[in-house]
C-alpha cells in the first residue's frame, strides 16, 4: 500500500457497520504496533491504525 491508493477500513476499526473507503494519506511505522496506516474519506474523518485493518483496492 502506498500514498494516494484507495483502501477499505474494516468495520472492526471504524465501529461502523460496513466497511469504508478512503484514500491513504499516511503510512508510518510504529513501534509497538508496527505498520500504521491513516486513510481519509469522503467527509473528511481520518481513520488509522494497524495495517491488518486496512484492504489496498
């Protein structure tokens, strides 16, 4: 996954009760959790956390 690629958030992250898709605006690798992925959807909300929560598409 990269920059600017598209990407689902899984239900489990966001709380919602689908999926929802955002652009990727930030990857970073974190310590404690490794791999950090932030997206942005539609609205503007941000979502980010392990990347085991994330869907490249």
């Amino acid at each position: 996954m990269s920059k600017g690629q598209y990407a689902i958030v899984s239900p489990e992250l966001s709380g919602l009760s689908e999926g929802v898709k955002g652009e990727v605006i930030n990857i970073r690798q974190n310590p404690f959790i490794g791999q950090e992925i932030a997206v942005r959807d539609a609205n503007g909300r941000i979502y980010f956390g392990a990347s085991k929560y994330f869907t490249a598409i």
